[in-house]
C-alpha cells in the first residue's frame, strides 16, 4: 500500500472495510463487532474512535498494518451475531 492509499482517521468505516477486509478484524479486536461493512454505520475513523474511546494514533497504525496485508493472508469473514444485533441502531 503506498501512502496515497493510507487509511485516515477521514476515511468511512463501510468503505474501509469493503476496500481492506482485513480492518474488519482489528475492529472485532475492539468489540466493535458489526460495525465495519455495507451494514455497518456511516462514521468517519476519527469520530468513531473517539466515540468509542480507541486512540486514533494507535487505531490507525492497526489498520494501516492489517490493510497492507496481501489478500492471500486475510482470513474469510465469518458473519456473527455481532453483524446483525446492532443492525437497527445504524
């Protein structure tokens, strides 16, 4: 990944996710299960960490390693019921 396509704390959590699959886990890491993908809120990186109490700095040096991650070495999403439970609160 080259630095015009670093993931940013301006960047929507839905076109992250659907851009760098592999984010979805790091935001699973912070119990923020269901909140990446198209179901998941319309929120810019920064708003939702803040939200959410995850220091940006560290946040975006997770991402930005687990993007960089060749597609190969992402594992397959598995759905949970973290996907559809918070459903209606987006």
């Amino acid at each position: 990944m080259n630095e015009a396509e670093k993931i940013t704390a301006e960047m929507f959590l839905p076109e992250m996710v659907q851009r760098y699959p592999a984010t979805r886990a790091v935001l699973d890491s912070y119990g923020l299960h269901g909140c990446g993908g198209p179901q998941g809120p319309r929120e810019r990186l920064g708003w939702f960490s803040r939200l959410h109490g995850v220091p940006i700095d560290k946040l975006l040096r997770e991402l930005n390693e687990a993007a960089s991650q060749t597609p190969s070495d992402v594992p397959e999403f598995a759905p949970s019921i973290g996907d559809t439970i918070y459903r209606p609160f987006f």
